[in-house]
C-alpha cells in the first residue's frame, strides 16, 4: 500500500497525528533533503530522493511505503507527478502549505488571495499585481529579490512580506515595500504581496 503524506512546512510540530503513525509504522518513506531529515526524527526507515524520477524507482520496495510531501501533497506538489506515472496510491494524509502558516504567522485572513507558483513555472507578473493579495511560491531563479524589483519595474507598489525557513528555528519573516531589495537568505521561501491601489479620482 503507497500512502502520500503531506509534511506540513518542515518542522515536526506541524504533522498531524495521523501523518507520525503512518511515518513511524510503514516499511519505507521516501522523502526528499530537509523533509528526510524531520522524518528521521520519527523513524530509521527513511530513503532520500533527490529527484523526482527516484520516487519511482524507489517503489520497487515490497511491503507498505509512504512518500513524504512538503506542505499539502495536493497543493502544487507532488500528486501530479505520481498519476502522470500511473502511481497507485492508497491514501493521502492532508498537510499544513506553508502559504497557510505564513498567514497565521502575519494574521492576515487569506481567503481573498490568489495563488502563484514560480517554483519551476513562468509567471505573468501583471497577473500578480491585478491581485489585491497574492500569494507566492519562489524558487532560485525566482527570488524574492526578482519579483520585488520586477513588481516595482511595472509601476506596483505595496507591501512584501518574505518568510524563510518557515516553522524551523531558522525562520525569518521580513517585511517590506516593493521595490526595495531582499536579501537572499534561503534558496525556497514564501512570498506575500499586498498592493496599494492608488485613491480613486
């Protein structure tokens, strides 16, 4: 039986109950860098992958085996990957994005939002400032350095809230206006846009 597990935004604190029996009592995780390293916490039985290819090959495993998935397997994740490879999955264990612990932390409701991946995608940069909210997924190429000066070239303003190493020790959460620049602290964060829209005549 595969179960895909969603593992919240990294921290062991953040799993639900269900996701720590599953992880503790399969005969195999597979699971990818930091992700690994919090399902280590719970059990030795931990493989690490470092692509996406190696999650197929390492269900060759016999017995039960749970993929680990950051934040919500069904959120920009992993999920897709797995069908598009006809990948039988028994159950999924829903988890924490880190989009929603980043809201809790800044307690701004996000219900009004509107979503953004520039995890490995192109983006119409205008699309995000016709967004009153926006939330932002980044990625190395896509810093948040990146979309702050590219936002401001485009005549945006705003607030830009940029959470780091969300839910580890390591977290940090700045703040500040677009166009202003943001230090490159982590390779993956979590991106928060308001934009002011100018008084109307």
């Amino acid at each position: 039986m595969i179960y895909l597990v969603g593992m919240g935004p990294g921290h062991i604190n953040h799993l639900t109950r269900e996701a720590v029996e599953i992880i503790s009592n399969v005969e195999h995780n597979i699971a990818f860098g930091r992700i690994a390293e919090t399902a280590h916490q719970l059990t030795r039985k931990v493989t690490t992958a470092h692509k996406l290819e190696d999650v197929v090959k390492l269900l060759k495993h016999k017995g039960d085996t749970a993929i680990l998935a950051s934040g919500d397997a069904c959120f920009y994740g992993i999920l897709d990957f797995l069908q598009s490879k006809q990948v039988k999955i028994a159950r999924i264990i829903p988890g924490i994005t880190s989009f929603q612990y980043m809201m809790n932390q800044l307690q701004i409701s996000w219900q009004k939002s509107t979503f953004f991946s520039l995890h490995g995608r192109n983006q119409n940069y205008h699309d995000i400032l016709a967004s009153d909210l926006a939330i932002i997924l980044t990625d190395t190429r896509n810093s948040p350095d990146t979309i702050s000066k590219k936002l401001f070239e485009l005549g945006g303003a705003g607030t830009i809230y940029v959470g780091f190493d969300l839910s580890y020790d390591t977290e940090i959460i700045l703040e500040k206006q677009i166009g202003e620049p943001i230090p490159e602290i982590s390779s993956l964060s979590t991106v928060v846009i308001v934009i002011e829209r100018p008084d109307a005549a």
